[in-house]
C-alpha cells in the first residue's frame, strides 16, 4: 500500500496534522478507533467520506513511523 497516496500535511488543514487527502480527517482518528478495537465497517459507517483505501493506507503510515521510531527503554 502507498500510503503516500491518500495522506497529505497542509498547514492550512488541521494546523498541519496527518489528514487523508481530501479531507480534513486525521490519519490518528483512524488509528485510535482501530487501536480501540473498531472494525474497518465500524470506521467507514462513522467516517462516511472514507474509502477502504485511507484504512490501509493509515496502517502503512503508522508501520513506516514505528520503523522510524527509536524506543527508549527503562531499565
């Protein structure tokens, strides 16, 4: 999936927070109600202007930023 596709930054659009292209729908909307436990239908009927695509490609989006990420841990 390329994400690159389906999620824009604008300053002008949500202080320049992740949204999907197209919409002012930021990509962490998605990803808490999936970390929540929502399904794909649950999201789309509650985000009517979604498509199956912007799901996916909030997941690639997360995926690419854990591999950015650097953990610290406590020890």
């Amino acid at each position: 999936m390329n994400w690159m596709k389906h999620i824009s930054s604008d300053p002008e659009i949500m202080h320049g927070t992740a949204c999907f292209s197209g919409t002012r729908i930021p990509v962490s909307v998605v990803l808490d109600n999936l970390a929540d436990g929502k399904t794909r239908e649950n999201i789309l009927q509650q985000y009517p202007s979604l498509k199956e695509d912007h799901i996916s490609a909030a997941i690639g989006y997360a995926a690419e930023l854990a591999r950015e990420q650097v953990l610290l841990t406590q020890g």
